[in-house]
C-alpha cells in the first residue's frame, strides 16, 4: 500500500523561492525538492539502525541480525546477508563493513559475498568506525583498533579505556580523530602515534572534518573548531540548544540545534553569514547539495534551504518517523537523460520499515 505524499513549495514571502533560485548559478539550482515518488519497499522483519548507501544501492540492518542491500533505483533487493550487526554499516570503496560482537566482517557492496572476517577483541556491534585510504579504524571498548581493509589485519592499536561506549571515529588529513567522555584526540593514522589531545565539556555526535578544521559539538550547547595539526580552538559558537548536527561546503559551515535554527557561519574564522528559524524539529545533520541545503525533521520529514541565502525552497511531507538521515545522492551519481530528471535523488527509512525511493520532479514545460 503506497501513502500520500505531499511536497509544498514553500518561502517566507511570495518571491522567497525565486530568490533562492536567482541566487545560485543554473547548475547549482535548487534539484531534490519538489520530487515525487519513485518507488516504496516495505522491509520485514523491521530496521533496527540507520540504513547506509553508494550510488548504487542502500544497505540496511534488520531486527533477525541480516543485512539487506535493494536497488537504489527501484527499490527491489539484490542481496541479503546474515551479518550479526545492530548498527548503520559502513560503506567505502565498493565495500561494507559491519562490525559485530568481538568481530569485524567485510562484505562486497555489489554481491554481498563474505570478503573477511577478523576477531577484533572489545568490539561492539554498535561500534564507531571511519575509513581513510587502505585502512579501516574502529573503537573497540579498549581504545581503536586499525585494520588493513584489504583483508582485516591489524595494523595497530591504542588503548583508550571506555571508549566504545560514548566515543565516534572520524578519520582523514592523515590521522584519527576519536572522542572520548573528556575530549577528543588524534591519533596518526600511519603507526598510531598520539598528535594531540583537546579537554572538551562533553562531546556531542560525531566529529566533522572540515580541511584543517576539526569541527566538535560539545555538551555545553556548542559548536567548536579546532586545528586538527593541533586541536587548538579556532572558534567556538554558543548555541540555543543540544548540538544535532553540521555540514560543511565552500568554506561555510551550516549547523542546526535543538533552538531549531539553521546557521551559516564561516569555516575560517567562525562569523555568522545567516540564521533562518526551521519549520520542524530536526532530527539529523544537515545534507549539502549542490547549493540546496536538506534537513530532516518530524513535520515535515524533509525542508530545503538555498544554501546561499538561507531562504526556505520546499517541503516535503510525509507520514512516518524517520529513522536516521535523509541518504541523498552524491552530485556525481548517475544522471538521467538531460532535462529530464537525475533518478532517484532522495531515499528515507521510516521506523515502520518503509523505504521510500524519491525522485525531482521535472521542470515543467514552458508555456507557448
């Protein structure tokens, strides 16, 4: 049975979306909202964590400890695999790992077919990971363990006590950057070397990184900027409530709170470029892409926002809750004929196990 779904278009005055428009060159215009619906699956048994994905496909952990991968394009399942996980899989380089109790599998993304599985003691299935390059980097409830990715062998290890059960993993520029209840630390990636530690009041989501910016949601309704050559802080903003989320894109760092606003402020040096109140409550980070900004919320499930101005362009509504963030299609995935529509742009995971395929609406026909 398919629901309704209504998408408004949507601005605080009636030039609001044109304005957005205006604002960003024709390749950058705003392209996921309005959109229609290409196709919904309803998975059983249910989801028990967020689904994860590539251009291809979308991965999701159900409640019997399988893995499932569908089509992206039309929803239909093309693998499913017993995978002993209970957390969002991570996908890189055509690859998806999942961590269970005590291991690490690798599966491959197109077939699902067993690639390696290694004993990682202290690991969790709801354990943190980050892959950079050849290596693959999970916390365990000792410290990080690196893994070779081509076939699971350690690399190194470092110990940090009680960290799988509050610390994320974020890795890149070279080295690992963990939080921990205290703070966060970097670890090089190469042999596992401590490069800095930051005393922090509490962290808050998973760190994003940002060029050699480190940005850190703290506990104290924060969000702050460190180097990540030296975890000094670059700059640090207040916010009105918990820290949910950022993105980052040419230089400007959007983040959204619980004070249900939507902030642009400046990677370098922290200055606030705009702010616009949201229409719902958000529910994940923001996605960037292209110069549309999408956030996740309760009602509506999805808004958008130029990127540039912050002036509001759609809405998407639907029913359900979402279970975890909106997967939106890479700016270099698969495009359609041109003018036409770029396929499926959008998938959402609701808690009731429906996975719903969206799709932009083409742009209408000039009138004669």
């Amino acid at each position: 049975m398919l629901f309704a779904t209504v998408v408004i278009v949507w601005g605080a005055c009636p030039h609001a979306t044109s304005a957005a428009q205006d604002a960003a060159s024709p390749a950058q215009r705003p392209a996921l909202l309005p959109a229609t619906l290409a196709w919904e699956t309803r998975l059983e048994p249910l989801p028990v964590a967020p689904a994860a994905h590539d251009e291809a496909r979308v991965y999701v952990p159900l409640e019997d400890g399988a893995l499932v991968a569908l089509d992206r394009a039309t929803g239909v399942q093309v693998w499913r695999m017993p995978a002993t996980g209970s957390s969002t899989p991570l996908v890189e380089a055509g690859r998806v790992f999942v961590p269970g109790a005590g291991s690490l599998a690798a599966l491959e993304g197109a077939t699902g077919r067993h690639l390696w599985r290694v004993r990682v003691e202290g690991l969790e299935e709801t354990a943190s990971a980050a892959v950079a390059g050849s290596t693959i980097v999970v916390l365990t409830d000792r410290g990080l363990a690196a893994l070779r990715v081509e076939d699971g062998g350690l690399l190194w290890a470092w110990a940090l006590p009680d960290a799988a059960s509050t610390g994320t993993v974020t890795a890149g520029a070279g080295a690992v950057f963990v939080t921990h209840p205290a703070g966060v630390a970097a670890i090089d990636l190469g042999d596992g070397t401590l490069r800095w530690q930051r005393s922090l009041a509490g962290v808050a989501g998973t760190p994003k990184l940002a060029g050699d910016r480190l940005l850190v949601g703290t506990a104290d309704r924060s969000l702050a900027a460190l180097s990540t050559a030296s975890g000094d802080l670059a700059w640090r903003w207040r916010l009105g409530g918990a820290f949910v989320g950022a993105a980052v894109r040419d230089e400007v760092v959007y983040v959204v709170a619980l004070d249900a606003l939507l902030r642009a402020v400046r990677l370098d040096g922290g200055n606030q470029v705009w702010r616009r109140e949201l229409p719902t409550r958000p529910v994940a980070p923001p996605v960037v892409r292209g110069g549309t900004i999408v956030l996740a919320g309760n009602d509506p499930v999805l808004a958008t926002f130029d990127a540039g101005t912050g002036m509001p362009v759609a809405r998407h509504v639907e029913p359900g809750d979402l279970l975890g963030p909106p997967l939106v299609a890479p700016e270099d995935g698969a495009a359609g004929p041109a003018g036409a529509n770029d396929g499926v742009t959008i998938v959402l995971l609701f808690r009731d196990g429906r996975l719903v395929g969206l799709t932009r609406e083409a742009p209408a026909e000039p009138t004669p």
